[in-house]
C-alpha cells in the first residue's frame, strides 16, 4: 500500500496529492508530519523519509517519489483515471498544472495557504491582479471547455486537485471579485466537498 507523508493543513502541495487519492478513491496509509519552527532540525527529521526534506512525499513498495506532479503522474500509470480519458483533454490538463506547478509566484508570496483564516487583502498589487485575471481566464477555459462541473469535465481528476489550494486562497483573502460567476461556482463546489472539510480537520 502506498505511504504518503504530508502535513495537514498547512501544505498545499501535500494537500494536491491528498485530496486527489481520497477524491479516487485510491487506498494508501496517511502518514503525518508536522512543521517545526526549527528547520534545521525539521530538514533533518524529514530527512529519514524524503530525499529533499520536503513534502509531500510517497512511498511505493521500496520505490520513493517525491514533488506533487512527480507523485501524480506515478499514480497515473496505475491509475489511469487520474488524468481525463481524451487525449486533449489530458493535454489541456498537464499543461494548467504545470503552469500552477510554475507560476503564479505573486499569488504564492502574497496569499500564502492559510485555509483556516481568514485575512482579506487589504491592497491588490497590479502584478496579482494579473496573475488573478490569468487564473480566471484558465479556469474558465477549462470548464467551458470540457462541458462539465470540474476543469476537465464531469469529474474530478488531477487538474482539479492541482487548482483547490488556489480555490482555497479566494476564500481566505477574499478575492471573489476577481473571477467570473461560473469560476466561483466552481471555487464553491471544491472548497465545500468532504473531501477538503476532511483536510481542514486534520
């Protein structure tokens, strides 16, 4: 059975990882760890279960993947639900996670993960407002595209689980202005599903 090591609910991309294999369906053993305000001493600790220090991590019958897209192409090849079914589709979906993967650094630095609070923004720098309006219209591109309630179409697979720490972050900065009515549909389904309450509990 996998093992995946992550830190609930402060890390978002242990959060990408969790949420689409309790979303799946797919059995693993929840193995908790916690931050700790001495780093050289948490980089040492996190050492004896992940190459870099970091999370998430997961563990696979002897074979270690870390980095949350790394893990979730793993799945994938056994698991090929993980990803939509249509070859474009996929396409589509690989590319907005790799851009989420990648960009967004004002959106990261800005708005950290911080889903239990709840901290509206007081200013809106025009580099976030751009990355904001980026994100807006990459959503919606997805879900006008696929015809269905999730971004790749009528279930959740890796796209969505990529962009819930993001549907998080409106929540708690207070950045519903910035989006359209169907995106923000979107944003309240995910951020409502057991799945993501589940996290914050944890």
């Amino acid at each position: 059975m996998y093992q995946l090591y992550f830190n609930p609910p402060k890390s978002s991309w242990s959060l990408r990882v969790w949420v689409l294999l309790k979303e799946l369906a797919i059995p693993f053993e929840p193995k908790i760890v916690r931050y700790l305000d001495d780093l050289s001493e948490q980089r040492q600790q996190f050492k004896a279960f992940s190459p870099t220090s970091k999370i998430p991590v997961l563990h696979a019958d002897g074979v270690v993947i870390w980095d949350s897209l790394a893990i979730i192409e793993f799945l994938a090849e056994s698991y090929p639900h993980v990803w939509a079914q249509d070859k474009v589709t996929r396409a589509w979906s690989r590319s907005a996670c790799a851009e989420m993967h990648s960009g967004f650094e004002n959106l990261r630095e800005m708005c950290d993960f911080a889903p239990l609070a709840r901290t509206p923004l007081q200013e809106m720098p025009a580099v976030l407002s751009q990355e904001l309006a980026r994100l807006n219209q990459l959503l919606e591109e997805g879900l006008t595209a696929f015809g269905g309630a999730f971004l790749a179409g009528d279930r959740f697979t890796a796209v969505d689980a990529f962009f819930l720490p993001v549907m998080a972050r409106i929540e708690t900065y207070a950045l519903h202005q910035y989006f359209s009515p169907q995106v923000l549909e979107y944003q309240k389904m995910l951020v409502n599903s057991a799945s993501f309450q589940t996290w914050l509990t944890l």
